[in-house]
C-alpha cells in the first residue's frame, strides 16, 4: 500500500489482524518503508556539513577461509554460520590493511587514528585490540554501539559515524575524529573478507 499517509501504521495492523484472524496459526510480517523521494532536495550548504572525508579503500579476502562466515536461507528463514576461530582470522589481517591504507601518507602508529570497526562481537574488537595494542578508548565507540542495538551487520558502522560525530561534538573535540585527523573504517564479512577504508575528520564548527 502506498499514499495512505500517516494513518498507514494502525491501517496495515488491522489488515494484519484480519488475515490472521482468518488463518489459523498465521504469522503476519509487516515491513514499512518511508521512502518518499518527492520529499528529498537539495543540500543547504548553510545547515548541512560533511562528517568526513573517505580518502581511499582496500579489500582483503583471507586465504582458506571458505565456510567461516556465511549464512543461508531454510524453512524457519535466515541463518548464520560463524567458525570459532573467527575473531582471530580478523585480527591476524587487520594490520595488513592499515599498513596498505597509510603507508602513503605515512602513518604507523594505528593509536593515533581513530576507529570506525565493525562490532560483530565482543570477541572481535577484543582480538583487534590485542592484536595492535590499541589503547581502550579506541575502539569505545564500536563498543557503545553494540551494547546499544546489538549486531546490525552492514548498518553498524553508519550509526558509529554518527556516534562519533556527536561525541566529538559534546566532548569539545577539534574534528568529527574526536580530535585526530585521519581514521579507519572496517567491515568484516563473507569471503572471509576485510573491507577497510580511509577516513579523514573534518573542523568542528561551532
């Protein structure tokens, strides 16, 4: 259904109740999307700012991982199939890719950037901590936003932007980097596959 306006939440549950008052045993998925492009204009430079620049990319598929993250689709829906050694096949590559991202603009000290990491897990940013000799509050960010909504797969590191945006923000901070100039942005997925992109911050404005 489309055009119904606001009053399309209580409209679908009641269609909702009647299809499964009709059928027995019924389970009733409802998904609402607002996505109404008329509405969508032009930036206006004079509110509207950028959050960072990305600067560059690299990915990394790390070799004899077949079958350590995947997921399929069975009767009951979607599931995921994770092997446990997973957060150190992560954290063995990561470096890898930050030396691959900042060697050209030389940088090799991975506790003066920030950090944008996908939260798959506690396991994961602990391994990657470890592994690099991370200070704590590195990877605070990434933390937050797990213990706040979980494991959003590929959704995670854009609340992270943002989280990191705010802080700064509320923290005094110089940059949308909490104060450092350059940053890292890392998803990990099916493959095994590191995705990693360069961030720059930028000014904070007041």
């Amino acid at each position: 259904m489309y055009l119904v306006g606001c009053h399309a939440g209580p409209h679908i549950l009641r269609h909702a109740k009647d299809i499964a008052k009709n059928n027995k045993g019924a389970r009733i998925l409802i998904v609402c999307a607002e996505t109404t492009a008329v509405n969508f204009h032009e930036p206006d430079y004079s509110i509207e700012r950028p959050c960072f620049q990305l600067i560059s990319g690299t990915q990394r598929t790390i070799p004899n991982t077949d079958g350590a993250a995947y997921s399929e689709i069975i009767n009951m829906g979607q599931t995921f199939h994770l092997r446990k050694d997973l957060p150190c096949l992560i954290s063995d590559y990561v470096e890898e890719s930050l030396v691959k991202l900042f060697w050209p603009i030389g940088i090799d000290d991975w506790n003066s950037i920030f950090w944008i990491a996908h939260n798959g897990g506690p396991a994961v940013l602990n391994n990657i901590e470890d592994e690099l000799k991370l200070d704590k509050e590195k990877l605070k960010v990434a933390r937050h936003v797990l213990s706040e909504y979980g494991n959003m797969s590929s959704v995670g590191v854009l609340f992270m932007m943002d989280e990191m945006r705010k802080r700064s923000l509320e923290q005094g901070k110089t940059t949308t980097g909490l104060g450092n100039e350059w940053g890292v942005m890392f998803g990990f997925g099916p493959g095994l596959t590191i995705e990693a992109l360069t961030l720059r911050s930028v000014p904070i404005l007041d």
